[in-house]
C-alpha cells in the first residue's frame, strides 16, 4: 500500500519512512505543506502521515483544503501538539486519526492498518474473500487450510484486489498503488506478479477482463 509521508524533520522523517516501508508500505516522503497538496492533487494514496507543523503549508490547512475538495483519503496526524484542543481541533479539521510524537512504530502501522481497512469497508483484521484470507498485519495468506507464500509484490497486488473484491482495477491504478516515485517499473510487471499470482493461487482466482483490467473472480466468493 502506497502512504504518503509529510514531515519536515529530516532525522525523523527517514526513521518514520524506514520504518514504514519495513511494516510493508511503499512510502513517498514531502517536508511542506505545498508539496504534501500536490502530491495529493497528482497520485493516490492508501493513506497520508501529516505532520502540523510544516513550512509552506501547516498540516491543518493541508487537510482542510484536501476534504473541502472531497478527497476522502484516510488521514493520520503526527504531530508533537498534544492538548485536547489541539486534537479536537485536527480530528474536527478532518483528521482520522491523531498521535502524539513520539510514537511507536508498531503501533503507527497497525493504525494505518485500521485505516486503510476501513476506508475499504472491512471490519475484521483479515480481509476475506469465499477460501481466500489475507492477513495484512502478519502479510499471511491462505486458501482453506492452504498457506501460500508470496513475494512482497504479490502480497499487495492482491491486498489491492481483495481490497475493492467489485471493482476491476487497471495496470497502471496496481502501478500506482505499488511504486513510489522513482522506482523503476518494467512494461510487464503487473502481468507478471498477476501471472505468479494464479500459479500460486490457483488460475480461477483472478479474472482479466480486456480493456479494463482484473478482479477477484466473484464466483469464488
């Protein structure tokens, strides 16, 4: 899952980024306001860490600004504000969430976790999809009794897809929720997790339909 990561705080920025992408998240990291809004003006995100505090751009006009465009994006505020007015004031402004640097790793990504689920429309842990479970906190999946290893790459190209089970989603969408900015994308990739994906799988599991893109076939639900 793609985050967006707006911090100022160089030391702390590379530590939060670091440790983001090690809990399994693909992470583009801005440090102002006007950047953190054209990022999210040009790309999706599964979720944006918005510092309030930030130069060009403080995190609550940022966040104002995002949902008065309809941007319903999940929302985490990471700031060192830690009154109850001030986090009154970020939750009102449109925050979904709120903590109070400094913070724990584990717990930054199992909130994000709660987000991302969320915004998705699940309320248990483990997505599930008819025999197929995916666990995102534990990056297991399984089929029945089955477990099924996959690579980091296959793991959230089918996150995604069992993530919105109803909705097809196209290459370039996969490619956009899986690459950060700067990373190198071969023309085939996409085909080539979707095609590791249904060996390991099964073949039934994944439908292609030309011109538009895959989805999870909804006779196996």
């Amino acid at each position: 899952m793609r985050i967006l990561l707006v911090e100022d705080d160089r030391l702390l920025g590379d530590g939060l980024r670091a440790g983001l992408i090690q809990a399994g998240y693909v992470v583009d990291w801005v440090q102002d306001g006007a950047a953190a809004e054209l990022a999210l003006n040009t790309h999706r995100f599964s979720a944006v860490v918005l510092d309030w505090n930030l130069p060009r751009a403080d995190g609550l006009t940022v966040l104002r600004r995002v949902r008065q465009r309809g941007d319903a994006t999940p929302v985490l505020m990471l700031t060192a504000r830690d009154s109850i007015e001030d986090r009154v004031t970020g939750l009102d402004g449109g925050a979904d969430d709120y903590l109070v640097k400094p913070v724990a790793m584990a717990e930054l990504a199992a909130r994000l976790r709660a987000l991302i689920r969320r915004s998705s429309g699940v309320s248990e842990a483990v997505f599930r999809f008819g025999d197929l479970a995916l666990d995102p906190a534990r990056r297991q999946v399984s089929v029945g009794e089955r477990s099924v290893e996959l690579s980091v790459r296959e793991f959230d190209v089918l996150a995604l897809l069992i993530g919105q089970p109803e909705r097809p989603l196209g290459r370039e969408q996969i490619e956009e929720a899986l690459y950060g900015w700067g990373e190198e994308v071969e023309s085939n990739a996409i085909e080539v997790h979707i095609h590791h994906l249904r060996k390991k799988l099964g073949n039934d599991w994944i439908k292609t339909l030309r011109g538009v893109g895959y989805l999870l076939n909804p006779e196996k639900r």
